[in-house]
C-alpha cells in the first residue's frame, strides 16, 4: 500500500477520539515532531529515490557556500529544489531565471521548515525551443554590453609567425587546417588539446586562452592569432562555444581569435565575440594566412616596377641635369665675380668706418662740456648733514636705553635681595634635611631615632629626633 492509500485511508476512517479516562485501546500511535517528520522524510526519500521534472526555474540563487538553490514551476505548483557545489559545476546547462529544463534527482524534506524539495542532479533544456529562447537572450544581453562591437575586434596579422590552435588532437579539424596551412604558407602551429563537446569542453576551450594569452610578449612560443575551431554538430554539440564564460574570455583575449565552428551555416555566439568568424576551420586557416606563391608573384611584380620605375627617374634626373647645367655659369667666372665685388665693399667700409669715428668725437667732445659735477657735490653735502643728524639721535636714544634697563636691573636686585634664602635665614627661619639631604616639609616624615641636619643663618647643626 502506499503513503498515498494510507492518507486516504485515514481520512476515510479517523481514528477515535479520547475521552477524559485516558487513551482508548484502538487509539492510534502517539509520534513526537521529529519522530513524525524522520517518518515522512523517510517515506518520501523512499518512494520517490529518482525522479525525472520538467519545470521553469525560478529565484535561481547561488550561495557563498557554491550550492544553488532555485524552484521549478508550471502553471500549477512550485518545487523547491537544491543543487549540491560539487553537481553544480558538473552540470551541462547553467541554471538561469526563466530557463524550461527537465532535472533528475531525488524528493527528500526538511524537517527544519516542514516542506519538500528536489535535490538536482543533472538538468538539460527541455526543447530546441527554450535553447534557442536562452540564446537569444543571452546574445542580446553580451549585444547591448558591447562585446559583439566591430569596434573593440583587433585586426589579423597579415602573415603570423606563430598560430595557436585550441582544438580536439584527435579530430579532423587539427588535420584539414595543417592540410591548409602546408597548402598556403607553412607556419609554427602549437596546438592546445581541447575538449569541443560535453561539459568539460568551455572551461578547457578557455583554459587555452588563456594558456596562450599568458605567455610573455616577445616570446617565440606566444602565437600572433588563435584559431578556436571545431567541426559541425547538431545545437548541442555546439552549446560549449555558446557558453557566456567562454565569449568573455575571446573578448578579453590580447590576442586575435578566428572563430571556426561548425559548419557554414552553423552560427555561436563565439562567433560573434570572435575578431574574425571563418566558415569552417579550413576556412580559419585561409584566413590566416596568404598564398605564398601570390605573394611570390606579387613581391616579383612590385620588384620589376620599382626597377622600371627607378630606371625612368633616374633617366629623367640625367636630362633635366644636363639642361640645368648649360645654363649655368662657370664656377671661375663667379668666383671672379664676387671676389671683385669684395673688395669694393671693403674700400667702402674702411671709409665709413674712419667718418663714423669723427662724428662720434664730435659727439663726445659735446656731451663732456655739457656735463658739471656741480649737482653731485651740493647731493653729497645734503647726504652728509643727514647723516651727522641721524648719528645724534642714535646717541640719545642708547643713553635713554641703557638708563632705564640700568634702574630696572637695581630694582630687581633688590627684589631678590629681600626674597632670597639668607634673608629669610636672618629673620630666625631654619631648614631641615634629612640623612639624604632631601628637604623634610612634614612631621610625619621624620622618625625616631634618626638624625637631621638644621641649617640656620649663622651655621649648621645635627639632631636626633625624639618623642
């Protein structure tokens, strides 16, 4: 019979009430709470040990502990439900608000607050529907943080000396892009092994990333582009390159990621996040690098026009310095020339020189008999008076000085005079130490028996104390 036929059971037929004379002899089993509450728990942990739910997740949180704790609901009922930190991280979809799942676990109680719950064990989307619902979501929400913006991509180097791929070792994918590689322009491929598929495959898709990332600038290990590449799959195959941590990490990557997932028609979020989204990982190693036979090619036609072009220049620099040169002078004839000049401009200089001479005599000779030393001497007189002036009053001002500080100096004297220890000696006042030589203020400081030095004008003596 189940938990389900007893409770009907009971309310079909209610067991008998007690009267004041004490329990009856069909009267049913008396249970304290914990008693009752380990009965249910036990009873439901045993009818339902695995359950299969589909439901919406509600109030999804996640505590410090790493548990989460959330509810599944329908349009009728809410089920509280509890995912342990170590299930957590193993599970395939990341519990968010909305998200239509189907879990399986287990039911169990919590006596604590009298309810059940659902202890989770996995979860998956509950349909192609939801899954393409969270998508949307999630690529709207990394759309409006600007992590999809053209701006913020890093261009491709033109010719890499060194590309990372993070990629399966086993699959196709590592092949065709070396295949390609060898085909265009061989170049240094190190190869970080990746899961592409299950749970594991974002966190380790990641930890390439980042791998690469932090390799020290200049360093001929660290790749000048990364190829994240995977080959094509159904929506959940491809759900690790969906992932939110993943497309943070190609976002904050220093160095330029080609997306390469999936088919041509396959699209992930990775490749909107990526700098660069090539259709297929042979696609990604195109992209990489050129052909080197058209760069050959090319290199080999810009080398012929630069020599063809040189060649012209050079020819046209010859004839335009041949026409410069037939209308120029001879050099001796210009030398000649400028020489002659020189020395006229010399003869003229000397001559401007000696008139300038006698006009600035003139000119001096004038200026001293205009001047007098008059002026300076009746200055000098008048400096001198105030100074013999300024000399007096300085003398007056120290006597006046000197004369008060000498009379307050006396008045002070005599104030110490009056306050000092021998006056107050002379006036019959004596002072008391003792064996220490320390001053004794008190009575109560000077014991019996012990002797005490009395000083008074005329000399000092000793003195034992007694009672």
């Amino acid at each position: 019979m189940s938990p389900q036929d007893n409770l009907f059971d009971l309310i079909d037929n209610p067991p008998p009430e007690k009267d004041d004379a004490g329990p009856k002899a069909n009267a049913p089993e008396e249970y304290s709470v914990s008693e009752i509450s380990q009965k249910l728990k036990r009873t439901v942990e045993d009818n339902f040990g695995y359950v299969r739910v589909r439901g919406e997740l509600s109030r999804v949180t996640v505590a410090k502990s790493g548990h989460i704790y959330t509810s599944l609901k329908d349009d009728q009922a809410v089920l509280d439900a509890i995912c342990w930190r170590g299930t957590a991280g193993n599970l395939s979809v990341r519990p968010e608000e909305g998200l239509d799942v189907v879990v399986t676990g287990r039911l169990t109680t919590y006596p604590g607050r009298s309810n059940y719950q659902m202890i989770i064990e996995t979860m998956e989307l509950a349909g192609e529907g939801a899954l393409l619902k969270m998508l949307e979501e999630r690529r709207k929400k990394l759309a409006a943080e600007g992590l999809f913006d053209d701006a913020r991509k890093k261009s491709i180097p033109f010719l890499p000396n060194v590309i990372g791929v993070i990629t399966s070792p086993t699959g196709a994918v590592i092949r065709d892009i070396m295949h390609r590689l060898n085909d265009r322009f061989p170049r240094t491929v190190y190869l970080w092994p990746a899961m592409v598929q299950g749970d594991q495959a974002a966190s380790q898709v990641i930890a390439g990333i980042k791998g690469f990332n932090s390799l020290p600038v200049g360093s001929s290990h660290r790749p000048d582009v990364l190829i994240v590449a995977r080959g094509g799959g159904s929506l959940e195959d491809l759900m690790p390159f969906n992932d939110e941590a993943l497309v943070r990490a190609i976002a904050a990557s220093d160095i330029p990621v080609i997306s390469a997932v999936g088919h041509e028609t396959d699209t992930s979020l990775s490749d909107y996040v990526a700098d660069l989204r090539a259709p297929t990982p042979t696609g990604a190693a195109e992209k990489a690098v050129p052909v080197r036979r058209d760069l050959i090619t090319a290199i080999k036609q810009i080398d012929m026009r630069l020599i063809s072009g040189t060649q012209r220049i050079l020819r046209e620099q010859s004839n335009r310095l041949s026409g410069l040169a037939r209308g120029l002078v001879h050099p001796k004839t210009q030398l000649e020339n400028k020489s002659q000049k020189l020395d006229s401009l010399s003869g003229r200089l000397d001559a401007a020189l000696r008139q300038n001479i006698s006009v600035q005599r003139q000119k001096l000779t004038g200026t001293a008999a205009r001047l007098s030393l008059n002026g300076y001497k009746q200055r000098l007189k008048h400096q001198s008076e105030s100074l013999s002036l300024l000399k007096k009053r300085l003398s007056a001002s120290s006597h006046h000085i000197t004369k008060d500080a000498h009379k307050n100096l006396s008045s002070l004297s005599s104030l110490l005079e009056t306050l000092s220890f021998q006056r107050t000696l002379d006036r019959g006042y004596a002072i008391i130490k003792d064996e220490n030589d320390k001053l004794v203020t008190s009575t109560q400081s000077m014991q019996q028996g012990h002797n005490v030095s009395i000083q008074m004008k005329d000399g000092q003596r000793t003195a034992e104390i007694r009672d």
